[in-house]
C-alpha cells in the first residue's frame, strides 16, 4: 500500500450558491470516494479546511550580503527576524508571515483527504468520484522514520 494526499481545490461560492440538488451531488461524491477507499485500502485522514481568508503564510527569505531582504509582495505582512533561518548557511534571515492563502488563485484548497491506496491508478480512480466542481491534486506522501531517512 501507497500513501497519498488528495488536495482539493475549488472556486469558492461553490457550496453556498448550490441548489439542494448540486449539494447532492458534492454528498454522493464524497460517499463514493469513501467507499471506494475503504474497499481498496484505508482513510487515515480528511477534513474540510477553514475558508482562505483565515489562513495564514510563513515564508522563509534570506537576508543577502548586504544585509538588506528581498522586497515582501504582501503589503500587510509581518517579518520576523530570526538568527540562522537555514542551519549551515551562517546569515541572518527572516521569517515573513503573511494573512492569506500561499497561492494567488481563483481557486482555493478546501480541504483533503490522507489515504493509502495500492497505486497511483487507484488513487486516480478515487479522485475522479470526487465532486467534478473539484480540481484534486494526489501527492504520495514520503514516510521518514526517526531519523529523518526515507522508510520504504
């Protein structure tokens, strides 16, 4: 068995402008995927996500020689400067923190599912019962043990 991600984005709107009937359909979508999943392998994991507008974005950046930061695109972001922002490098860095969603995009990620699968063409076949409104990324997910070293 596989681990894999499935991140679903869509327009946001989606759901609240839904008649009862399209509601269904996300409904039955979702009951498909599950049974599915659950007959080929197994649900670790899936929740819906919280809407973009309460996320929030850290970005590493790196001070440069000069000791000046690369200009922040988010006019309401918050740095933070921290000693060391990448072990070994020996420069000072900063952490930006910004309101909002990593991505700038129509679409937003609304939440996921962590399964395990016997492949990817499983994973695929699981995707394609999700509600088509869905654009659904799969990322097999790489387990590491203690150490940090790939388990597998």
């Amino acid at each position: 068995m596989r681990r894999y991600l499935f991140l679903i984005a869509y327009e946001p709107g989606g759901w609240e402008s839904a008649t009862p009937e399209e509601r269904q359909v996300y409904v039955d979508g979702h009951e498909a995927f599950h049974r599915f999943v659950d007959a080929r392998g197994r649900r670790i994991s899936g929740a819906p996500l919280a809407d973009a507008d309460t996320a929030t974005t850290v970005r590493h950046t790196r001070v440069t020689q000069h000791g000046d930061a690369p200009a922040d695109t988010h006019a309401d972001a918050q740095a933070v400067e921290r000693a060391d922002a990448r072990p070994g490098e020996g420069a000072r860095g900063r952490v930006v923190v910004s309101d909002g969603p990593f991505a700038e995009s129509a679409e937003m990620i609304g939440g996921y599912y962590d399964v395990e699968l016997p492949d990817l063409d499983s994973a695929i076949a699981a995707a394609s019962l999700l509600p088509p409104a869905y654009a659904v990324e799969i990322r097999s997910v790489v387990e590491l043990d203690a150490r940090g070293e790939r388990v597998g």
